[in-house]
C-alpha cells in the first residue's frame, strides 16, 4: 500500500481540508487501512461516501476501510 495515493485522493474531495492514511491493528490481518480526515468547515460527508469516492481511483485492496473524522 501507498499511503500517498489514498491521501491524494482522499484530499481531492471536496469536503476533505486534509487526510493521513495509517495501519490500524486488525486481530486477524495484522493491520487494516484506516483513513484519518479532517474536514472543511461547514462539510459533511459520510464514511460510506468517502470509501465510495476512494474506490473509483485506487484498487480494492488500497482503499480505507476504517475512516475517522475530526
């Protein structure tokens, strides 16, 4: 996985002021992809919606399953 890719694709939308892509401990894989975001005032955007967006550009097994938003 490139974290990059997913955090500019990810940053590309337009609720999303910024985002870090990070493993996160998964008890069966060892690390599950997780997507931490911040977003731009006055947006709102679902996890569904996020992990729909990221899926048209990057492969399956790249995109964030977790997504926490701040």
């Amino acid at each position: 996985m490139d974290p990059r890719e997913i955090d500019e694709v990810l940053d590309e939308h337009p609720a999303v002021a910024t985002a870090a892509v990070v493993g996160a401990p998964h008890a069966i894989r060892g690390e599950e992809i997780a997507a931490a975001i911040v977003l731009n005032p006055g947006s709102e955007v679902t996890e569904e919606e996020l992990q729909s967006y990221v899926r048209e550009p990057v492969a399956a097994y790249k995109y964030s399953r977790i997504v926490w938003d701040h």
